[in-house]
C-alpha cells in the first residue's frame, strides 16, 4: 500500500516538507483556496457533518476510508501513484525515450495549456453545481454531490501541485488565476464553454456527472499517457475517483427514468406531468443537450494542436499502450466527415491532426453504452420507449459542425428554419426547464426520496437504507 501521509498541513504522498519553498508556496495558496470554497463551493453546508469517503493511499483496491467530515475541514491534498522505474515514453517522436521528471524547455508551453485547462474545469463544476445541495432529493443525494465537489476540489490541487512545482512565476501566478475566474462570470468565465453552463436542477447535474465527467475520464486517460511521468502519475490517480462521479450520473439518470415508467404503470391515463415524474421525452431533451455540449469539450475534429501534443509525446490516447501497436502515427490516415461549402463529404486527413476525433470517438462509444443501460430501465418495466444518444453533428459550438444545422437523429443537413422549428422537441424548453425546476424540493428525512427519483438499489459503503449521510 503506498499511503498517504494526513499529519502534514497539506497531505501528500510525494514527501513535500523535504522541499520547504515548496512546501511554503502551496501552504501560501492553501487559504486562498478555503476562502474560494466557502464563497464558491456548496452553500449553506459547511458547518453539517458529511459522510465522505478520503484517499488513505493510492493503490487501486482499498485506498478511501469513510467518515463523517465537515466539508471545509476535507483533507484536500497531492497523490500521485507510485514511480515505474524504468518508465520509457510510450508514443510520439520520443516513443522509448526516458520519461521525464522535469518539463522538457522546448514543450514547456504546451504543457502549462494542458495543465491549467484541466485545472479550471475543476473549481468550474463545483461553481455550477454550488447551490443544487438546496433542493436535494435524498440525503443519499446531497452526499454524493457533495462527494463529488470534494473530489473536484481535489483534483484542482493536483494541478495546481504541478504548476507550482514545475513552472515556477509564470504556475505560481496560473494557479491563483484558477481560483480568480468564476463560471458562467462574462468578465472572467471559465476556459471552457461547456463549464460556463448553468447547472439549475438535479436532471442537469445527472448528465454533466453522465456526460461532461466522462469527457474528464477520456481527457484524464489520454494525459496518463504522458511522458511527463509527473502528470501522468497524477492523473492515474485522478481516475480511480473520477469513476464514481460517472457512477452518480449513470444511475441517477437511471433512478429518475425508474420512477417514471412506475409512475406510468400505476396511472396508465395520466399524464407524468400530473403525477409529479419527468416525463421521458424531457429526459431525452436533457440528454440531447449536455451530450452534445459535452461533445465540444474535445476540441476541432481536425487539430495541429492534437498533432503536436501527440508528436511531443505529452498526450496520447486513451489506453495506448492497450489498444494500439503502433505509436507513432507517422504516415497513417483517418478517415472523418466534414462540413464543406454545405456539404457533408468523406475526408482523409493525417492521423495525428484527428487525435481529437480519435478520443471523442471511443467516448461516443462509452456513452452509447450508458444509453443501453438506461433503455433497460424501460425494458423492464415493459415501457415502449427508447433513449438514443445524439448525432454528434447536432447543436455543436465547437469544429466542424459548428457552422451547421444537422438532424438530432441522423445527422442529415437542414436549413436554419427548419432546424430551429425541430429543436423545440429536441432540446428543452423554457417551459419544461421550468417543470423540472419546479420538481426540485429538498427531502432531508434519513430513507425518503422525492417524488421524482427511485431509491437507490444500494446504500454507500453497505450502509442501511435510512442512514443518515448528511447530518442537518
């Protein structure tokens, strides 16, 4: 077990008190960041006892103890997994090279862009999500956004670990720049667009955890990848608690569809409206929208930025030692569609430039999968109703679709007017966002649920189903 030593101000696992300015720096930064938490992070919470789980060590299997916590007194800190001695670069122009302990002069750039753009979407969805713990719909629920803010939180400091450590002034200066910006802020938003979203109500929540988190997963994967062993160790870390941030989307998509089709089958006449439910096709819309602004998240289809990451050995693929024989993408091709003079037409462009298409690829795939499992929730209730993921031409902001108009469905070209009439059923209204805003009231007795969301089908950590995850 590599542990994690909590008797130091700031817990680590990479012996940081043998480096006091170091050490002074981030200890420094540390109360600005718990003075961001308490305006920005979750409101009118953090005085209650919350049922956390924390990192106790690194390994894969057995690492998080659970306990009650107060979130400001979260022992946020820096773990990275364990040094491979004998690490060798795994693709790129330095493929079987060394991997390296420091930043490389000529990539160090390019690095920072990677490490401050994965740092500002972390305090970015612990500002969208700030004011949900209000209208929680279990306590169960209030726990697991809270889990997962805490993580986010966490995962700031591991990149901000990095620019301290690696990029002298210029990280110093970026790291307090990250808790500077503010989401959906029109001065100073966040990097990214998808991370300026607002995030009102509890189905919103379940599909940024759904969707926006697994473009988290993927990005995490292809930054693993690097040979800058220093982030790659840190984010194999990242991933072990990334996963149940996907965990809380998937089954509560789920959670909220169960009800539904229970609520249909006891009152086959009645509209789901009336039964206080959310309807399925409003579920569909959701998923239409953050799955295709999630989407956006990684980047132009065609890139010389992913090239040159690629080339640079500083962002792989996800699983590329796994799923790839060859490394270097030298003198290779990808096919991919693109939107030219209004039309959609085949196009082969260097396999490097497509590293994007390549990772958004394998996310699609996750995602329709997750799609599946949500349709079984309907197959089993012998409810006729299918959820499909959306084309990824429809409502992008960002590549080569962003100039189009496209089918939900098909991904077929369609004229502005067209489109826009269509997407009133393809996107949520302002009338049905109001609906499920108008669902989201607090339940805050041990074992009760609101309305329009079925129990889970397991506590956390085997815990009963009437246990007390917050205290309030």
């Amino acid at each position: 077990m590599t542990g994690i030593d909590y008797s130091q101000k700031i817990p680590n696992n990479v012996d940081l008190k043998s480096d006091k300015r170091l050490q002074r720096a981030l200890e420094r930064w540390q109360p600005d960041y718990i003075d961001w938490w308490k305006e920005m992070g979750p409101t009118h919470f953090n005085e209650n006892d919350v049922y956390l789980r924390t990192a106790i060590s690194v390994d894969r299997d057995g690492w998080a103890n659970f306990g009650y916590v107060k979130m400001p007194d979260y022992r946020w800190g820096i773990f990275l997994t364990p040094t491979e001695p004998g690490g060798k670069i795994g693709f790129g122009d330095h493929e079987g090279e060394d991997v390296w302990e420091n930043v490389p002069g000529e990539y160090r750039n390019w690095l920072r862009r990677l490490i401050v753009t994965q740092g500002d979407t972390e305090p970015a969805s612990v500002e969208q999500q700030r004011l949900l713990g209000l209208t929680a719909p279990s306590l169960y629920d209030l726990r697991n956004l809270f889990q997962v803010n805490v993580e986010e939180g966490r995962h700031l400091w591991a990149m901000v670990y990095l620019l301290h450590s690696y990029f002298g002034k210029d990280g110093r200066e970026e790291a307090s720049e990250l808790l500077e910006r503010r989401s959906g802020n029109a001065d100073s938003p966040r990097i990214l667009t998808t991370f300026n979203e607002p995030c009102h109500d509890w189905l919103s929540f379940f599909c940024f955890t759904m969707f926006t988190d697994r473009d988290g997963k993927f990005q995490l994967l292809s930054l693993a990848e690097s040979g800058f062993e220093p982030l790659a160790r840190t984010t194999r870390f990242m991933l072990t608690e990334e996963a149940h941030h996907m965990f809380v989307g998937q089954t509560g998509i789920a959670r909220v569809i169960r009800r539904t089709c229970e609520a249909m089958l006891e009152s086959p006449d009645k509209d789901p409206m009336e039964m206080g439910v959310v309807p399925l096709e409003i579920i569909q819309h959701y998923i239409n929208y953050w799955a295709s602004s999630s989407l956006d998240l990684f980047g132009a289809e065609v890139s010389s930025n992913s090239a040159n990451f690629f080339g640079a050995g500083i962002k792989g693929r996800a699983y590329e030692q796994k799923n790839y024989d060859e490394h270097k993408a030298i003198d290779q091709g990808y096919a991919i569609n693109r939107w030219q003079d209004g039309k959609v037409v085949n196009d082969e462009v260097p396999l490097r430039n497509a590293m994007n298409e390549v990772l958004r690829d394998e996310y699609v795939k996750e995602n329709e999968k997750g799609i599946q499992y949500w349709n079984r929730e309907c197959e089993k209730a012998g409810i006729d109703f299918k959820f499909t993921y959306p084309h990824r031409r429809f409502n992008r902001k960002v590549g080569e679709w962003a100039d189009g108009f496209f089918h939900v469905n098909t991904g077929e070209p369609m004229d502005e007017t067209a489109y826009k009439k269509a997407a009133l059923d393809w996107l949520p209204t302002q009338q049905e966002a109001d609906y499920v805003k108008g669902l989201m009231k607090a339940v805050t007795e041990p074992g009760k649920y609101a309305n329009w969301i079925a129990p889970p089908l397991r506590g956390i950590n085997g815990q009963e189903h009437d246990f007390e995850y917050v205290k309030l």
